[in-house]
C-alpha cells in the first residue's frame, strides 16, 4: 500500500502516461484511463481515484492501445482497498462492452478448447478442466463467488449530459468536453477523447544512439521484469531470440519504442507469443501487430478466441477485421512448433483463466518462460484433493520443470501468482539457472539465493549453442524476408538467391558505396544502420530490413550518393550480374523499376509531409513508393465518381483537389494530401463520395490492387484509414 497525498482541488493536470487527474471535494476523478496509468498515480503518492471517466472511444487506434483499461484500476480498488471501482461510463452500450471485456478477462472465456489444441495421446486428466479451475480462483475467501458488479460500480450520464458524484460535484459532456464543477465552480474542462503522449523518437529519427545491441543466436531479454502495482517496474515481457532474431512474448507497452529508440528495427522482432488476456500481458500486443508489417501471432486458438472478443469490446472494430491484422500459427499442446531451425513446445499453466508457458529449444539448448503460474505443491495438492486437477494434470504442475538451461519464472502476488517461498525450496543448482519475473525487485527475498531477472538490452541473457542444421540458410532466408518485394521469392528462385548472396560485416565508419562509381551490388541490412550521404548531407538512415543500390544497378548509372556505416553492420549482398538475372521475369522487378522512377520524383519528401504517411519506417515508406505511379490530370478531371468502384488511391505532388461527400462539407486537398475511399477499394464496393481535379494536378496514382497489398501488409495503418477518406 502507498501513502496517498491529498491535492488542492484546482491542481488538476495531464499524468504522464495520459489521462487527467481531477481532485474535486468527493475524491478524485480522472477523464481516460490508459495502461498502467495506476502506476502514475502511485508514484506521485496520490489518491486512488475515486472516479474514472471512461472516454468517448476505448481504444486509440493510431498507438493501439486502450484509454480505458479499467482492469487494473478495478483490481486494485477490490483486493487492496476493499472497495469498488466506479466507472462512469456515456452509455449502456459502453457498459455493455466493459462487461464482455470483464467476462474474458476475470473470469475466462465461455466453453472449452477444442480437443485439436491437444496432440494425439494426451490423456483427458492432462488437460487444464477451464470451467473448475476458473471457480476455484472465483471464490474468495470471505467473499464468496466474485461478479462483476462486485468489482465495478458504473455511473451513467443522464438525459441532460450530467452526471452527479458526491454531493456537490457534477460532471457535463457538451461536445468534445467533458466538464467538471465542484458546486459553482468549473474545475476542469477535459477533452472526451484521450490524447496520448507521443512516442519516443528512435536512432533512426534523431540519429543519436546509445550503444549498438548484437542480438543472440539464443537467448532472452527482459522488457519487463514486474508486474500491475508496481510503479517502478514494466509489467512482464521477453524477447524470445532464435537465430538473431525475436519473437516477443507478452509485450509491454511502448516496448517497441523502447526498443527503436534503443536501435532494435521493428522487421528483427517478427512475431508475438500471447499468453493470456490479462492487461498487463496483452495490452503492448496489440501495439505490437500494428507496428510495421503484418507479424505472427503465436498462442492457441481458445485464447486467440478471447483475445479477439475483447478487443473487438474494446476497439469498436469487428473481430474479422482485427483478424485481418496479423497470421495466426496456432500452437497445439504437446506437439512442437518450428522456429527458424528451434522448437516451441506450449503448455497450459495454472491460472485463473485461460494462459499458456513456452519452453524453447535451439542449438541442442532450452530456455524455458513459465507465464502466469500457480507453482505451489501444497495448493496444487489441495486442488486435486477437491477434484479439481486431474491426475495427470496434478503431477504436471505438482514438479517444477528444473531442467532447462535457461529459467524465467514468475513469482506475482498470490493466490494467483506463485509464491517466492516456494521457489526458494528449490535446490541451489536450478537456482544457478532461475531468473524471478512479475515481481517488484524489493519483493524478492533475501538470502534464499533466488534473483530478480534484470532489464534492458545490455543485459539480454545469452545460451552458447552450436548452429543448428541449415541454421546459416534459415539466417539468410529470414534477412531476405525482411524486404518486402522478396517476401515471396519462389521456392526455384530462393535456392539460387542462396548460391549467390554473400553476408558481409563492416566496422561503422566505412563507406559501402561511393557516389558516381558504377552499381556492382545490391545491399540488405541485416543489423546495425546505415547511412545516405550526398554532399556532406545525410539524406536517410537505413536499419535492418531495409536495402540499397537497386537504382544503378537497374538504370545502369553511376551510384547517386554515398552509404556509410552509421554503426558496426551486417549486410546481405548480391552482386550485379546475378541479382538481375534472379529476378528477371517477375512482378518483384516491376516493382523495382517502379521504385526508382518515383525516387526521381521526390516521394520521399512528400510521405515525409503527410500527417499519418510521416509516422511510416523507412521500411514502410520504400514499400509505399515502390506501388506509386506518377499521373497528370487537367482541371476538372474525375479521380473517382461516386456510386462507382473507385480504381485507385492518390498521393496529391502539386495543384488542388476537392473531395465531394454527402452531408458534408466539400474539402480542398493539396500538396502531400493521400485520398481515397479506402473501404470501397478493399472490397470492391461504391465509392460514397466524389474526388475531383480542382486545378491541373500532378499526383501518384496507387491502383486498388497495390493499395489492398498495402493496407494487407501494413495493419496499423490500414486500421487508421478504416472509414476515413484522406490524411494531409
């Protein structure tokens, strides 16, 4: 418990994570709740507040993140204060969505997984019983069966747009405004919509860095090593690196702008394994799909399923379209998944709802991740004794699996959460190996030999393994992966690309190309950045999955700049007189020509300006210019009619447009303005509204098959021009 400090009332303010905090003469309130924002306030030594405001839209779909994760706060009001959280919410339809979000996340989906999550021959009495276990965890000593109601309080607006709190106290939403009145007085005027603060600027953008980050061939490193309450830790992720690159598990928030700003490209971090629905694990991962291009997600189907249910409760869009967002790999119990020349092998755990652990193997070596787990011999016996384990599943969570190289195991706060007195029975041999998770630091006990995993890159744990069989080729392929337009290289094409490609290390400092000599290779970054020099000026930077030197090897002109290692680099090269040849023929070159042409016309620059298009990676905006093409129009000409399926997405280069919509204002678009009516070109439908050459324009033209392999490949994106028509 922390010492709560009470403020003058007129000291309202923005806390750093976002939301704002109101002190009124009833108690506190604070307008938005983004996560882990219960940490701002504990470490400011406030009140708990006594309201929450639940903005207008739950979810801020430029960061991917809720503005109203009441999970926390809740919990912390039940189990801590012995009282409830009071919500007020717009209306009953927003109740509604926190209840479905309540009823994944506290008590766990409704039905059971389906027997193929399970591999042939494990027995019934191996498998996780959901429904009795979630009712064991349900009932509270002392309090009995817990529901919603018991941890949630929700107020309404009335008729009028007011709402009462206390006796003198009144809350008024007029507009986009909330407003809030301690009897005559006017506190506060908040917005009804969360503005988060922005992300951190990476190397990439300020071309400042903080040591350069050499990832393992196998090895873990902790993005946070705490858990929901501590206002001095992030709640609990890993990178999970196999053949040098990641997959995250359970990522914080804002862990991929730690990781930019740290140096780590977003294409090095390719998939995420979920473990449960709790906020404190999945509230980063959906920032995580939205990040860059379309990544993997890794969990079992009956958890994906919840998964879906709540951020469809919590996002507003429908679970097909989140769908859309990232792959699926299912993972089934017993049965291994393959992982750049590893295993994973999944497991149930022991939890209040639905959550799975990882144990990882690559290199003839283990490491093993454990989830939220219940590992306590003497409550795992009592829940056998009541039946509510069966044998198999007893003797599973009964024995600790000690026998990996490599242990991350979670000691949180009990009866959910495994005990630290029960991990420090172990013997001190599997403690040599133990690294402690989702706990506080200062929680961790003294003197029993147990530690507390650390933080941060530098501190990233490293298993010495031999290269596994066809390690160097699963390496290669996965670099080339990386670039867009060779993605799906042919299986034929791929194993000559291996017979050709050579990988190359460079110390920073040297020069790769020189501007004005004759293009004899072409480049992928694969780790460390690059940058592009012409004339004294740096021009771009390039980090991995990002490549170089397709412009003079296609036009057969001299190179138009230098390259230079910013940092130590690795790249992946082909020469001249076997990269053309490789990709003669195919859609991929056509892609490539079309690249360098629009290069010529400053596309660049003009992504750059635009206010949605500027937040794309360098990755992102060299896959965008590779589907421009460029077009002239003459004053009055039609982009698209409406009624009619629109053919293509444009990205204004000079003169006006205007866009024509019913029951609105017409809207003049110019320089670096992209339009489009994204929805009727992704299915194919009637555009709702009119596009028209205003003065003699010059534009890119994006035909509706590019856009659509655009938005498919860059999910964040695509949700943030769902249901919009231009961004300038």
């Amino acid at each position: 418990m922390y010492r709560r400090r009470v403020m003058p009332k007129e000291d309202w303010f923005v806390l750093p994570r976002g939301g704002t905090y109101v002190p009124t003469s009833a108690g506190a309130i604070q307008v938005g709740i983004p996560p882990e924002t219960i940490k701002d306030v504990m470490a400011q030594k406030l009140a708990l507040p006594d309201l929450y405001v639940v903005p207008r839209k739950l979810f801020d779909r430029k960061r991917g993140l809720s503005v109203a994760e009441f999970e926390f706060p809740s919990y912390y009001s039940f189990f801590l204060l012995k009282r409830k959280a009071r919500l007020l919410v717009e209306s009953a339809d927003v109740e509604a969505r926190i209840r479905a979000i309540f009823q994944e996340t506290l008590f766990g989906p409704v039905g059971v997984p389906d027997d193929s999550e399970f591999a042939a021959g494990i027995p019934q009495d191996a498998r996780p019983d959901f429904h009795g276990e979630a009712e064991y965890f349900r009932n509270v000593p002392g309090r009995g069966r817990l529901e919603v109601d018991d941890l949630v309080e929700f107020h309404h607006f009335d008729s009028a747009g007011y709402a009462r709190f206390g006796e003198h106290v009144t809350i008024s939403k007029a507009g986009d405004v909330y407003s809030i009145y301690d009897g005559a007085e006017c506190l506060a005027k908040v917005p009804a919509e969360v503005e988060l603060p922005p992300r951190a600027l990476s190397t990439v953008e300020t071309g400042v860095g903080s040591g350069q980050f050499f990832p393992p061939d196998f090895g873990v490193t902790v993005l946070g090593a705490s858990h929901g309450f501590d206002p001095s830790g992030k709640t609990t992720g890993f990178l999970l690196w196999l053949g040098g690159r990641a997959l995250v598990v359970d990522p914080p928030t804002d862990a991929t702008e730690y990781l930019r700003a740290r140096g780590v490209a977003p294409k090095t971090i390719d998939g995420v394994i979920l473990t449960h629905c709790h906020a404190d694990h999945d509230a980063g991962t959906f920032q995580k799909i939205l990040e860059e291009t379309k990544v993997s997600v890794y969990t079992t189907p009956h958890i994906l399923a919840s998964f879906l249910r709540k951020y469809s409760a919590l996002s507003g869009y429908n679970e097909e379209v989140l769908r859309r967002t990232f792959v699926f790999h299912p993972v089934r119990i017993g049965a291994p998944v393959h992982v750049r020349g590893g295993e994973l092998w999944f497991r149930y755990t022991l939890h209040s709802i639905p959550a799975i652990g990882v144990e990882a193997f690559y290199g003839g070596k283990s490491i093993a991740i454990s989830g939220d787990t219940l590992y306590d011999p003497t409550r795992v016996r009592e829940m056998f004794d009541k039946r509510v384990l069966g044998r198999q599943r007893f003797r599973d969570l009964y024995s600790f699996r000690g026998h990996h190289n490599l242990i991350l195991h979670e000691a949180g706060i009990p009866p959910l959460h495994t005990p630290a007195s029960s991990l420090a029975e172990l013997s001190p041999e599997v403690k040599k190996r133990l690294f402690l998770v989702h706990i506080a630091e200062k929680d961790v006990p003294q003197d029993t030999g147990l530690r507390p995993a650390k933080v941060g890159l530098e501190h990233t744990l490293r298993v010495d393994v031999s290269p596994p069989e066809h390690g160097e080729a699963i390496a290669l392929l996965d670099a080339v992966s990386m670039v867009d337009f060779l993605r799906d290289l042919p299986l034929s094409r791929a194993r000559q690309l291996l017979q050709v490609v050579r990988r190359i290390s460079l110390p920073a400092g040297e020069r790769i190309v020189t501007q004005g000599t004759r293009g004899d290779a072409f480049y992928i970054v694969v780790n460390g950045h690059v940058d592009v020099v012409r004339g004294g000026t740096k021009l771009k930077t390039y980090q991995a999955g990002d490549y170089f030197g397709e412009r003079a090897l296609i036009l057969d002109e001299p190179r138009m700049a230098d390259v230079i290692a910013h940092t130590e680099v690795d790249l992946l090269a082909i020469d001249r007189d076997d990269f053309l040849p490789l990709l003669r023929g195919s859609e991929m070159l056509k892609r490539l020509e079309r690249l360098v042409r629009v290069r010529d016309e400053g596309a660049w620059e003009l992504i750059s300006k635009n206010s949605v298009l500027s937040g794309l990676t360098s990755s992102q905006k060299t896959q965008l210019q590779s589907a421009l093409d460029p077009l002239e129009l003459p004053k009055g000409a039609s982009l698209w009619d409406r009624g009619k399926v629109p053919s293509a997405a444009y990205l204004v280069i000079d003169g006006e447009v205007r866009l024509e919509t019913p029951g609105a204002d017409a809207i003049a678009l110019r320089h670096s303005a992209f339009l489009g009516e994204i929805d009727a070109l992704r299915k194919g439908g009637p555009a709702l509204g009119s596009a028209r050459a205003q003065t003699a324009v010059k534009l890119f033209v994006i035909d509706r098959e590019e856009v659509c392999r655009f938005f498919d490949d860059n999910p964040g994106l695509f949700l943030a021009f769902l249901g919009t028509r231009f961004a300038e």
